[in-house]
C-alpha cells in the first residue's frame, strides 16, 4: 500500500491542475434581446452562428484555437445588436482566472455596428501548449484588464480552448485596413517583417493578378479602374533569410 500512495498524490495533483474551476460572468440582462457573440473568428478558426447562449455563458473548451507562439493573430467578432465592445483573455499560467499581468490580450478600442476586428499575439515567453480562453462582449462600454467576469447589464462570453504551437519561420502580417477611391487603394498591415508582396486584381477575374514589392506595412496602390472592384492579398517575404514567403492574407476587398 506505501507503494502506491505515492502515484495516488501525483494522479491527485495532476487532476487538480486540469479541473479549474473558472467564474461565470454575470449578466443582469446579457444576450437575450441580440447582444450576444454570434461570430468568432480567431486566426483559421471559425465559430458562427452561436446566438444568444443559455445563461449569457457558452464554454465550448472541446473546441480548440491553435495560435502559433509570436505570430500576429488575427480576431473578428460580430454580434446580432448594434456597437457592441469586445475583449479577449488566456489564463496561460492555469490558475483558474485571467487576473495575472499579461493575461489580457485584447480589448476593442472603439464600439462597432456589425465586424470588429483586432489582433493578438502570444509572446514566446509562454510555454507551449493549451489554455483558457475566454471572448466577452459588453454592449455599454470599453472592456478593461480586469473585467473578465464582473457583471455587464448586456452582453455574452465564450470559452474556449487555445493550443500555443511552434512559431512560424515566416510570420503573416496581419491586415489592418482598406481604404479606396475611384483610382486608389491603400492597404495597412502590421508586422515585425520589412519586405512584403500585395497581389491585386478585378474581383472575380480569372486574369494573372499584378505583384508589387513592398518595403513598408502599407501600401497605395493607384492606376485602378473606376467604378471597378478590386481583390487583394498579401504575403511576408523570408527569402533573404531562406525561410521563403509567408501565408498569404486575403483577399480584401475594395
């Protein structure tokens, strides 16, 4: 019996740090009346559609993001009601909360009618592997660091699991904005990168699009057509330190 006492603690340990037991977030009125998260697009995952969730709090941690470590990740998030606030946290150190410094990755600065858009990035200080991950929205105002599970009259959070992964050797950037005119398209984007390609053509077109060389985040691409539709993309160049190009991001329409 003193044998197996102590594998028995160990199993017991182990059991402890996988069982966290995380706050609900209250909500005096939440997502009833269409404040709720009904798409959540974190990198290549996809969760749309939702609706409003039983009780203002949807855990769905048998979902996984996968986010490479250091690697800018883009967020999207829309809701079924008007100028909704959202914010994002992971508990990386797994003590049940997102309280310690660093935990808080995100919050939107502004309030948005239908598509807010962000991005986030993992430091390489975190360890590999999977976490916590918690999205809330607020109708009434800005989200701040220590607000993931105080009470909002309106609103709805989601939780998830996110697996930190190996960084990519060529990062994506990750796209910012559009802006066009009638002959005019400007293009922004952040990365720690300097040497980019944008591809650029007609929307729907099967013509070979034009390539252009960037050495900036952003770039206004001129010349265009009037009263036309154009598709962009854009990809990180790794070449001259042989790690070759990056993901492409796109198309972005203007």
């Amino acid at each position: 019996m003193k044998k197996l006492l102590l594998p028995i603690l160990l199993s017991t340990f182990a059991l402890g740090l996988q069982a966290q037991t995380y706050c609900a977030p209250t909500y005096s009125t939440g997502c009833t009346y269409g404040d709720d998260i009904e798409d959540v697009f974190i990198g290549s995952f996809q969760d749309t559609a939702t609706g409003c969730s039983t009780g203002n709090y949807n855990v769905q941690t048998s979902d996984t993001v996968f986010i490479q470590q250091t690697a800018p990740t883009s967020i999207s998030f829309t809701s079924n009601w008007s100028t909704q606030y959202f914010a994002l946290w992971i508990d990386f150190n797994d003590d049940g909360d997102f309280d310690d410094s660093g935990e808080h990755l995100w919050s939107s600065p502004t309030n948005a009618w239908s598509t807010t858009t962000g991005s986030i990035t993992i430091p390489s200080t975190v360890s590999l592997g999977s976490y916590r991950l918690r999205v809330r929205s607020n109708y009434s105002a800005a989200i701040t660091a220590a607000q993931s599970c105080s009470s909002f009259i309106y609103g709805e959070v989601h939780d998830y699991t996110v697996t930190v992964t190996t960084p990519p050797a060529c990062p994506a950037p990750v796209f910012a904005s559009l802006t066009a005119s009638d002959t005019t398209a400007t293009l922004i984007w952040t990365s720690a990168d300097t040497l980019f390609t944008v591809d650029y053509g007609i929307a729907g077109s099967s013509n070979v699009p034009t390539s252009i060389t960037v050495t900036d985040t952003f770039v206004t691409v001129s010349g265009l057509s009037p009263n036309t539709s154009y598709e962009f993309f854009i990809e990180t160049n790794c070449s001259a330190a042989g790690n070759g190009y990056s993901q492409t991001v796109g198309p972005y329409t203007g």
